[in-house]
C-alpha cells in the first residue's frame, strides 16, 4: 500500500526535471529505510521479550488472591487446588500485601493494582525473578525500572505509595527487573519493600496471595 502510493507519485512527476526526480526518489528510499526499521525492531522485540523471559523464568499467568479469611488461607491450600489442573506444570505462592492503589509518577499519579513483596522473599523467588539493577543497600522501597527510566525517579529519592486506605512515603533504595510486573503495561505493579518496611505494611490487614503459574 505504501509503496503503491510512492511509485504513483513518482510516475506523476516523471516529466519534471532530474533534480525533482532525485528528490522523488530519495524520498523514496527514507520510506523504505523506515519501514525496514520498523519491522526489524518489531521482531527485534518479540526476540528480546522471549530471550529476558527465558532468562528470568518469567511466569505465564499471574493470579492474585485477597485473603478474605484474615490470614487463615494458607499456601498449601492454594497449590493443592492448582495442582489438580492438567495445564499447571507448576506454580509458586508468594505472600504479598495489595489492593488497588496509587503512586506518584513524574507530575501526576498512576492507578493500577499494587503490591507490596518482601525483598528478601523476592530474592528467593525461582518463577518470575526480580533482578535487582541497582541498589544503595539501604532501607526502602525497590521500584521497576521505568520509574527510573520514565518517572526520573533516583536512588534516595522519596516516593508516596496508597494501597487502599494506607498511604506511605517510602526512600527509593534500588530498581529492579522483571518481565511481568516491570511494566505498566500490565495490569499491576509490584514494590519489593526491605523487611523493615514490609513488616509496617503488614499491620494494614489487606494480606493477599501472589501466584506466578507456569503452564504445560
């Protein structure tokens, strides 16, 4: 289609002199050339995306459970119902505080799900690693990395968090990447918290179950 549209053009200016023709033609080529571009970035991507899942053990579902029996649904009680569905190879349950919340965000706010993960559980964690890419050792909180990327955000910098109706302001100690929860694109965020500020969020009573699930 593009290209049908380009040699028109080119057929009806042919009359013109050479330095319109050269033009043309360069045109032309520019066209091509960011076509080219385009469709080698596109599977560029879809290689890369597949080779840092491969890398990271990246999970093929995620599933969230809120514990609605304050704290009596138990990990073994997950796994054994997922267990009895064929298509489950295997599945890791990770205790987690989350609701739907807000952070700030360069100059506004972002509203996803969100989740708080202790660092050193997510240290543990043999589905969906968290790499960590940068840390200071220090108390905190550890963002995905287009905080950094995209909100400008930097080691020492503070952060507000809400979940719910518990709101925290929380010292920027490192990033981290993971091919699921590192987006907003998807449809939650995770903040790997130093057990210091995991064991305060704790307190809130909105306990939850994160589940990475690998398939057959």
């Amino acid at each position: 289609m593009v290209k049908g549209k380009y040699l028109n053009f080119v057929q009806s200016n042919i009359r013109y002199s050479k330095y319109q023709i050269f033009v043309v033609a360069f045109l032309f080529i520019i066209a091509s050339a960011l076509i080219n571009t385009f469709l080698f970035l596109s599977f560029n991507y879809n290689g890369s995306f597949a080779t840092e899942k491969e890398r990271l053990n990246g999970e093929d579902v995620d599933l969230l459970f809120i514990d609605n029996d304050a704290g009596n649904l138990k990990t073994d009680k997950i796994t054994e119902i997922l267990y009895d569905i064929p298509e489950i190879k295997c599945a890791e349950v990770d205790h987690t505080v989350a609701g739907n919340g807000t952070a700030d965000f360069k100059d506004g706010k972002i509203t996803l799900n969100m989740t708080y993960m202790s660092l050193s559980h997510a240290n543990e964690k043999k589905i969906g690693k968290y790499e960590i890419l940068e840390s200071d050792g220090g108390s905190g909180v550890y963002l995905s990395y287009l905080f950094k990327a995209d909100g400008g955000y930097s080691i020492g910098d503070e952060i507000t968090i809400t979940i719910g109706v518990f709101s925290d302001t929380f010292r920027v100690a490192g990033f981290y990447n993971n091919v699921d929860t590192g987006s907003m694109n998807c449809t939650d965020l995770v903040y790997l918290l130093t057990d210091d500020c995991y064991e305060k969020v704790e307190s809130y009573g909105i306990s939850s179950y994160r589940v990475s699930i690998l398939s057959n």
